[in-house]
C-alpha cells in the first residue's frame, strides 16, 4: 500500500527542495503517492486567498504533508516602509 504524500512546493527554492525530497523518498524504496497543493505566497498575491476550509479537509486525509519553503509575503499595502531624514 502506498502512502499518500500531500505536497506543498511554497515559494523561493521551495519546489525544488521538495522535488528532491520526494527523489530521496523514492530512493528508499517507499511506496508513495503524491498530489500537489499551490499553497505559497505567490497564489496568495495572485489569487488572495492561501488555505481554503476545503483544501485544509483535504489536506487532512494524508498521511503526510511535505512542506517547502514559504516567503512571508504580505500585500504592498501592508508593508511597512522606512523613511531616513
């Protein structure tokens, strides 16, 4: 029986991170079955929403989730500026 593996890319060098991640796993000899989440700050930026109620139920039914990096990503708006005088 495989193991389902949810994975989260992020953001940066995130998904290459993970896709070596899931390389090792294989290596090993693992059974693993794998679905891709869009979860970084980049869909965030473009779409305004990260985590849905839905993909978080979702998320839950795995056995694992493998998470790569993620940015802080804050709207322009919100970000704070500094000023020198």
């Amino acid at each position: 029986m495989a193991h389902r593996i949810a994975v989260i890319g992020g953001d940066g060098i995130g998904p290459e991170v993970t896709a070596e991640a899931l390389k090792v796993i294989r290596a090993t000899g693992v059974h693993i079955d794998t679905t891709d989440y869009d979860l970084g700050g980049a869909r965030y930026l473009r779409d305004g929403e990260i985590l849905s109620d839905a993909t978080l139920d979702e998320l839950r039914t795995f056995d694992a989730i493998l998470l790569g990096a993620r940015s802080s990503v804050q709207p322009l708006a919100t970000r704070s500026r500094t000023t020198s005088s």
